[in-house]
C-alpha cells in the first residue's frame, strides 16, 4: 500500500464502518481504530451484540470511511475502503490494546477489517490526484 495512505490511515483513529441491512439498507457506526500494516487491517473492537457486529458477521463484505473534516478545499483528506471483515487474531488484539489500553476495560470483542481496496483523496497534492490500493489476489 502507497506510504500516503499508510501514513493517513495511522495518523487517524475513528472511522466509520458501512454494513449492509437486508431490511434497511445500509447500517453504519463509527468505531475507534487501531491500524494493522504488516497484515493490512483496521483493528476494531464492539460488542458481539451490537447491530453493526451481527450485519457483518452476515455480510463479511463492508465499507469504511476515515476523513479529516475542514471547510476548505485544499485540506480535504480521506480514504474509502473496502474490506473483509474478520476475527482478529492474538497479535492483533495485543496491537489494539498497545493503543487503546482503556479498551481492555470495556465489553467487547476485537475485529480485524482487512483492507482488499482503497482510494485516497488528498485535495492538497492535487486536486485530480487520488491514490489507489488494490490487494493482490
């Protein structure tokens, strides 16, 4: 993945996960973040529960979104992604918590997202430029 998009996505900490609603669409929720690079994965952590958990357990295909908010032009950034969505192995949840170590207190379990596509914006380096990632099959 292009160093761009790394460094965007690492310096970044909510995003927001787009699930599918077979009754309703799409369902989403914004979820706090750890960034996996060596594996290529968002490291999230929810209740088993929760709605946005049981749509993706169906529906393993989600969306993401991670932006940095501003009123001018020139400083819109983010990415769109598109990813599988997983159990988070033993590794990955030691790198959650190394960030996150509040998280260990809460309910939950860990996820991972990995990330099979990404398009980055950064209105910055030219308007018309976007950055693409798209994983090796």
């Amino acid at each position: 993945m292009n160093q761009k998009i790394l460094k965007f996505i690492a310096k970044n900490h909510l995003l927001t996960l787009s699930v599918r609603d077979e009754d309703e669409g799409v369902y989403i929720a914004n979820c706090y973040y750890a960034l996996d690079k060596k594996d290529c994965c968002l490291l999230i952590k929810s209740a088993l529960d929760s709605k946005h958990i049981k749509l993706a357990i169906q529906n393993p295909y989600l969306a993401v979104s991670i932006a940095k908010d501003s009123k001018k032009l020139i400083l819109i950034k983010g990415v769109q992604i598109k990813a599988l969505f997983k159990q988070a192995i033993n590794e990955q949840k030691s790198l959650y918590y190394s960030q996150f170590p509040f998280a260990r207190f809460a309910s939950g379990e860990i996820f991972a997202l990995e990330i099979l596509w990404a398009k980055y914006t950064d209105n910055g380096l030219l308007i018309s430029e976007k950055l693409i990632y798209q994983k090796e099959k």
